[in-house]
C-alpha cells in the first residue's frame, strides 16, 4: 500500500482515475478495503498540506 500512496499523494488526478478504473469492474471488488484504505490517507495528506 506504501507504494500505491507515494505514487498517488502527489497527483490526485492519476489517484481518481486508478480508483474509478478499479470500482467499475466487478473483478476488482476484492480491492474495495484498499482503495478505503488508500482514499482516506490520501485525503488527510491533502487535508494536512491544504493548512
């Protein structure tokens, strides 16, 4: 998860594209608890930096 974050905490736009691209197919519904995981990080980064 470590990668997927310091690749995604810089471009927000890649972050929304990979998550939409993994919610639209049901193969990847097992990925569901990461992409939670991976969006909450990833918006107390930006919130943290937004201050």
């Amino acid at each position: 998860m470590q990668v997927l974050f310091d690749l995604f905490r810089h471009d927000t736009r890649l972050w929304k594209a990979y998550a939409i691209t993994l919610q639209s197919h049901p193969t990847f519904a097992e990925y569901q608890d990461l992409l939670e995981a991976l969006e909450e990080r990833l918006t107390s980064v930006a919130n943290m930096e937004d201050k």
